[in-house]
C-alpha cells in the first residue's frame, strides 16, 4: 500500500512539474514570437487600415501592396544581388581567414601568441575613428570596388579569441601524432582542426553571414556613387527614408507620388523591409542548427 501511494503522489509531483514546465515553455514561446508575427501582420495589412491600430498577429485586411511597392524601387535586384554574393564570399573568405589565425594562436609553439593576442584584444577597445578609416580605404584604392565589403572586415578580434578559446581546448596529442605521421601544418589544419571545430565555425559562419547582410554603411561611404554596387539594405534604407519624409517617393525624381501617398504609410513599408531583411538570414538557421546542438553537447559525453 505504501508504494502504491508513494508511486501516486510521485506521478502527481511529475505531472504539476510537467504543466508548469509547458507552461512556462509556451509563455516563452509567446513572447518570442508575438513580435516577429506583429510586425508580419503589419506588412501584409492594408495600409490605411494600419493606420486605425489594433494588428497584432492576423493582418485585418490582407495585402500584397507593402511588398509590391517596395519592388517598385530601382536597383533593388541588384543591391539582393550584391548582398547575396558578399555574404558568401565574405563568410567564407573571413571564416576561413579567422580560423588559420585562430589556430596559429592556439599553437604551443607560437612564441608570439601572447603578443599577437595582445595586439588583437586592443583593436577592441581602440580604432582610427571613420575618418582615418575612410582615408585607408581610399588610399589602398578599394573605393567603388566590390571588395571594400570583404578586405575591411577579414580579421574579427572577437571572432578569433571565441575560435582559438576552442581550438586551445582540443587535446594537443592530436596535432603532435599527426606531426609524427608527417603531416605539416596545413594538412594538420585542414583535416584535423576544422572538422572538429564545426560547431564553433558554425556560430562565427553565422556571425559573419548577419553582419555582410545587415551592413549598408560600407555601401553609403564607399560606393554609394556606383549603383552596380548597391546592396539590398543600402536600397532599403533610401527607401525607409523617402517613406519617413512623405509617403512612397518616386525612385527616378525623388518626389512624393500622391497616389502612392494615399495606398502606402510609412509604418506599413517599415515593417515590410523588415521582413524583406530578416526572413532571407533566418533562413540559414535551419541548416546550422545540428551545429549547435553538437557545441552545446561536446563536453557531455566522458570516455
């Protein structure tokens, strides 16, 4: 009788902890989505109905206008163009490139570690200021070309310390057995290291994709007179600011179209190029998830 009754009251404990586990959960849940679902049923609403207010998660009356009207911007296939191809080049060029210093600096070996270390943890407290900046980069002839959006930002401080912190925790057997195979130090990187680094090169690859995506100020100092080299959020940023002055402003003579004016509200395509920028990089989340699970289960399993 008692371990019936002990058995009874143990599934009862479960079950509350269960409830407010879900509870709890689901109330995260909420919390996270409401936003991103408000600002989507903003996008899809009738503009002059948004006006009214009370939109939450449903749009009240469903439209593809905020979208098309933002489509009818010049250069906007080009700035996608361009965004696409210098966050891939960009992730995988400085991914690459963050990593081989990386692992230099986790080297035992490496006299000038600490120096270098040193040298890359003060470029996060101290910069030239854009002024000096912008004279580099016109110096080294890198204005209107596409790779003032790759060279500039190769080298991440930050990036490199969260990389090497890992890379300094592998047993360092791996890399002397391999030395003893006769391997060098490519081969040691290139097969060794970074396959087993996946799960923090997965986050850093995240890292650089959302900043070469969300980036326009390059775009704007740099090659903001060559509209070959637009890019998506560059265009986007024009058009937020014509919306915020006026109402919808026609692309070619920078004056507020009143028909346009009368269909579209500033708050309306505000939320449409949020979605326009934000669902594109969460698309890439699915694809590196299994990544960071590996990361957050790396030191759970002792051999």
């Amino acid at each position: 009788m008692r371990g019936k009754r002990n058995k009874k009251a143990s599934t009862k404990k479960d079950l509350i902890f269960d409830i407010l586990n879900y509870s709890f959960l689901f109330i995260i849940m909420v919390a996270t989505l409401f936003p991103f679902l408000n600002v989507l049923a903003i996008s899809l609403n009738e503009s002059t109905d948004t006006v009214r207010g009370g939109i939450y998660v449903w749009p009240r009356e469903f439209t593809f206008n905020n979208y098309l009207e933002i489509m009818k911007y010049d250069n906007l296939v080009t700035g996608f163009m361009n965004s696409v191809l210098r966050t891939v080049i960009g992730t995988i060029v400085g991914l690459f490139a963050q990593a081989m210093v990386a692992f230099t600096l986790s080297r035992r070996d490496f006299q000038a570690r600490k120096f270098v270390s040193t040298f890359l943890v003060l470029t996060m407290y101290f910069s030239g200021g854009l002024i000096p900046g912008y004279m580099l980069i016109r110096d080294l002839g890198l204005m209107n070309s596409f790779w003032v959006y790759i060279l500039p930002g190769l080298i991440n401080a930050f990036n490199i310390i969260i990389i090497r912190s890992f890379m300094e925790g592998l047993p360092y057997s791996l890399q002397e057995s391999a030395k003893v195979d006769g391997a060098n130090d490519f081969t040691i990187f290139y097969r060794i290291i970074l396959p087993i680094c996946k799960p923090v090169l997965a986050t850093i690859a995240l890292f650089i994709a959302v900043g070469q995506w969300n980036s326009w100020f390059d775009t704007y100092l740099y090659n903001s007179m060559n509209e070959n080299l637009t890019t998506l959020q560059y265009e986007l940023m024009k058009i937020l600011d014509n919306t915020s002055i006026g109402g919808s402003m026609d692309a070619n003579q920078m004056k507020p179209n009143e028909e346009q004016l009368n269909q579209v509200s500033p708050e309306s395509i505000k939320m449409a190029i949020t979605m326009v920028t934000v669902v594109p990089i969460i698309l890439v989340y699915p694809f590196i998830q299994k990544y960071f699970i590996q990361g957050m289960t790396l030191g759970a399993v002792k051999q």
